[in-house]
C-alpha cells in the first residue's frame, strides 16, 4: 500500500482483527541470500529502520504523511547517487587498470610502458594512460616473455654456481700448499663474488668513528644553510617584483643584487634585474646581467634548451640592452637564439624585423660616414657630396657675406636674440646652438636627401672589438662590451635631449594635480625656460 494509506489501512485492520506483531513480520521477511557482510548488515538497517516506521504509524507518532514520503524520497535519492557512484568507481576501476608487472593470471592486458594491468577489452586496444597500442601484451604474451627470462635467469644462476665451486675448491687447495712470497695472479681468473646479484647493499660506513660523525654533522649544517638562503633569496625576489609593479625600478635592483648575495645561480634574479637595469638605462649592467644567466645555461646545463624561459628572455633583454646601444648585429644574433627556443613569439619575430632593417641602415650609415660606396648610387659618397654642395648653395643664398642693410620684423629680432641667449648656454649638438638660417638648411637638407637622414641618426664609432680567441680558448656566447666602446652621440640624440628638456619645462611651469607650480613667474630661470619651450617646440616638431 502508499505510505499514505498505510494508517487507514491499519485503523481498518485493527477493528476487524488483532495485527500480528511487528516482530513476527520481520522474521518472516526474505533475507538476502549469497551477499556480503556489508550487503547483510545494510539490509539489517534496512529491516530495522522499515520496523520503527511502522511502529510510528501504528502508534499514532507518524501523523505528517507528505513529510514522510518527501524523506524517503530523499532517502531513495541518496541511495542511487551512492549506487552511481560506486559503479562509476567501478567502471573507472576498470578503465584506469592497476599498476603492476604483469606477474597474475587475472588480467587481460598489460601495457609494457606504463606497467599497468587491464582487466577489460579496452577500445582499439590503448592504454588509457599512455594511448598507446604498441607495447600493449595479452596476459598469455606476458607470461611467454617472462617464461623465457627465468629461464636465461636459471641459465646465469647454474652458471654462477659452477664458478662459485670452482672457486672454493681452488682455495682448499692453495690452501694446502705452503706460503709463497710471490703473488698469485691467477686467483683473479677463479674469484667469484658471494652474492648471486650485483648488488652490494647499502655502503657500511664507520658511524663510531667521531670524525665521520663530524663531517656527516658539517653537512647536515651546510644543506640546511643553503636552504634557509634559498628561502631567503626567493623573498628578496618577491619584493623586487612589487617594487617593479610600483615603478621602484632603483629599489628593485637593490633587492634583487640583495637576493643574489644568497644565491648566484638564480636565473629568475639574474633576468628580473636585468629588466630593472633597462627601465634606468643601465645598458651595460644588463648586458652583464644577461651574460650570467647564458653562460651558466652554455656551461652546466650544455645549451639553452633545460631552462627554455630563463634564456629566452636573457637573449631578448640582452637584445634590447644591445639595441640602445646601436649594436645591431649583436642585437639580431641574440634575437635570433631567442626564436629558437619559442619560434612563435609574436614580440620577438616583430623585434628581429625591426632590428634587421636597422642592421641594413647602420651598414648604410657606415659606407656614408667612410665613403666606401659606388658613385651613382642613391646615398653613395658622390651623392653625399651633391648633397653638401647643394647645401653649401643653399647657406651662401641664405646667408649673404659683407656687409648689407636688413629689415626684419620685430619678431624676427625677438626670435634672434632668444637663439642668441640659448646658444651661450646649449649643450654640443643641441637644436638651440643653430640659427634660423642654419635650421632652414637643416630642414632642407633632410627633407631633400635619403643619405643626409642616415648620417642624421648615425652614431659614429663604437665599434665592436672582438677579441681573437686562442686555439684551445672555449668560445660561448657571453658578450664583452667595454664602456670606451659605446658610439658617440648622433645628431638626432641631441634632437631627443632637447625634447625631453621641453617636456620637463612645460611640465614645470605648470600646475600639478595639487595646484602647485614648480617654476613660479618670479624665478630668474623661469624667463628662460618659456623662452626655451616657445623657441625649442616648433624646430623640434619639424625637424
């Protein structure tokens, strides 16, 4: 009947007769035949639960009859999901196999790379793990090769054995014999080791001996410091990462030369202040930076590929430190060790291309700065000496020699006097050290000449020296890059400073977000600076 119907049922029944006891019921009840102990004890549940239910209806205890059938509802419900999941264990069981060395009889296959034992008929017969199919062994195979080995096994051990008596019986009778002074060589060609295995156990060390307690003490010690500064130097690497998030770029190199102290070999430290070092233009100490991570790859790890990340980015970074300082050529040949370890790295394969073209326009500005190159030729020499011709032209057009009466207007006088005022004081290859006619020519000449453009942003000098290794000298790829070696300033350089100088002048002479104004009116170098910025900004936008 419905639980629901149950109490009406037993009203009815209990006027008409008396009910049977509950126990009687029980007894009576089917037992599970053929199950486990667990399978029996949860039926015993089963039947002692179902015996207090009815025991409430009966009662008059048991009054809320949805309530009732909602939780044996939930009961129901909970008894499938633990179904499920035991025959998704066991189907998992199954599927995943169990490790072992294919020495049972109750396995279907077993897979010679894994050492796992199926039980199943797996689907295109691979191993779940490996997915694999090729060293996959029936249990029959199995046992055919392990067959065969013990009997190889027997073969060595008889073999084994033979020498090992032969051994013993020449030792009896040397044995025998009296004492010689001469040594017996030929007892190596009769030694046989005891053991049947080539294994000889742990080593027996002296452990009474205080010395050996000393020295196994000293480093027990040793490995405990190194630890504690491993521990120490991944901290200091920590804090230079935040100060790096920061924009801390001077107090993140502290901390990252702080961790190193404890431990050189890390190349996490090594590149992270090497970035550091780029941000604050220390061009030289990155490349030194660069150079500890790949020379300790070349040497002890014998190439880049073990620690793939840590090279790529000391070649990229070595790279970009090489590219401010117009080392092409060195730049592109570390770009290109990088792409070989991550070929598809979109940043590194856009950085190669705009280092390449560069290579090609430094080896132009070269052949114009010696004069090397073919007349004719588009920013060849001659061309180069039109060029200045026509610049010459232009400057004695422009600029008229004896003397000779001028009107100018009076903001062209302002104008002169501020160049005037700004020349005393500029800097060697400032824009504010030239005149207005010699801006003109300028302007012209790079409008109107390819080569004159190249020469513009060339730096001359600084030049590479490569030292000649000698015969049995270990060549790698670590880079020697002395100070005295950098290029000398190019034109468009002094363009740059004058540009940063602007900027930092406006930004002076205006209010920040607190409404403060670093350089007031009243300031002697403040007539200066708003002289400089008005003067210095148009020549530098065109230029």
């Amino acid at each position: 009947l419905p639980i629901s119907d149950f109490s009406a049922f037993a009203c009815t029944r209990r006027g008409q007769q008396a009910m049977a006891p509950v126990e009687d019921l029980v007894a009576q009840a089917p037992r599970p035949t053929g199950g486990s102990s667990k399978d029996v004890e949860e039926w015993a549940n089963e039947v002692d639960e179902v015996t207090s239910q009815i025991r409430g209806i009966i009662d008059g205890t048991i009054t809320d009859f949805d309530a009732f059938d909602h939780k044996l509802a939930l009961k129901e419900r909970a008894k499938r999901i633990r179904e499920e999941e035991a025959q998704a264990r066991k189907e998992r069981f199954f599927r995943n196999g169990v490790e072992g060395k294919g020495e049972g009889q109750k396995y279907k296959w077993w897979c010679k790379r894994c050492f796992v034992e199926y039980f199943i008929d797996l689907p295109e017969n691979k191993c779940t793990r490996c997915q694999q199919s090729d060293l996959m062994m029936t249990q029959q195979e199995r046992r055919d090769e392990l067959m065969g080995k013990l009997e190889v096994f027997k073969e060595d051990k008889a073999r084994h054995q033979w020498r090992k008596d032969k051994w013993s019986r020449w030792k009896k009778s040397q044995a025998l014999l009296g004492r010689s002074r001469n040594i017996n060589y030929k007892a190596w060609e009769y030694w046989e080791p005891d053991t049947d295995s080539e294994d000889e156990g742990e080593p027996i060390v002296p452990r009474d001996n205080p010395e050996f307690q000393a020295m196994e003490a000293d480093l027990k010690q040793r490995k405990h410091k190194q630890s504690e500064k491993a521990k120490t130097a991944e901290k200091c690497r920590e804090r230079g990462n935040q100060c790096m998030k920061e924009g801390d770029y001077v107090g993140a190199i502290e901390h990252y030369d702080e961790g190193l102290e404890y431990r050189r070999d890390s190349k996490a430290l090594w590149t992270n202040k090497a970035l550091a070092e780029i941000k604050v233009f220390r061009w030289h100490d990155a490349i030194t930076s660069c150079n500890k991570v790949i020379e300790y790859s070349e040497i002890f790890e014998e190439g880049f590929t073990k620690s793939a990340d840590s090279c790529f980015k000391a070649f990229i970074r070595r790279a970009m430190a090489l590219r401010a300082l117009h080392k092409w050529e060195e730049a592109l040949n570390d770009i290109e060790d990088a792409l070989k370890l991550f070929p598809r790295d979109r940043e590194a394969r856009d950085l190669r291309d705009k280092t390449a073209a560069a290579v090609e326009e430094a080896r132009q500005a070269k052949a114009l700065q010696e004069g090397n190159t073919a007349p004719g030729v588009p920013g060849s020499d001659a061309a180069a000496k039109e060029d200045s011709g026509e610049k010459a032209k232009v400057i004695a057009e422009e600029v008229p020699t004896g003397p000779v009466r001028v009107e100018i207007e009076e903001s062209d006088e302002e104008e002169e006097e501020v160049s005037k005022l700004l020349a005393s004081s500029a800097q060697p290859g400032s824009v504010a050290s030239l005149s207005k006619q010699e801006h003109a020519a300028l302007l012209k000449a790079l409008k109107g000449s390819e080569a004159e453009r190249v020469l513009f942003c060339a730096r001359k000098g600084g030049d590479t020296v490569v030292d000649q290794p000698k015969e049995d000298q270990w060549v790698g790829r670590k880079v020697n890059l002395k100070v005295e070696e950098v290029a000398e300033p190019s034109r468009l350089d002094g363009v740059l400073r004058d540009v940063e100088r602007c900027c930092v002048l406006w930004k002076k002479r205006k209010p920040d977000a607190s409404g403060r104004i670093s350089l007031q009116d009243d300031e002697p170098e403040a007539k200066e600076a708003d002289a400089y910025v008005s003067l210095m900004t148009p020549r530098l936008l065109t230029i």
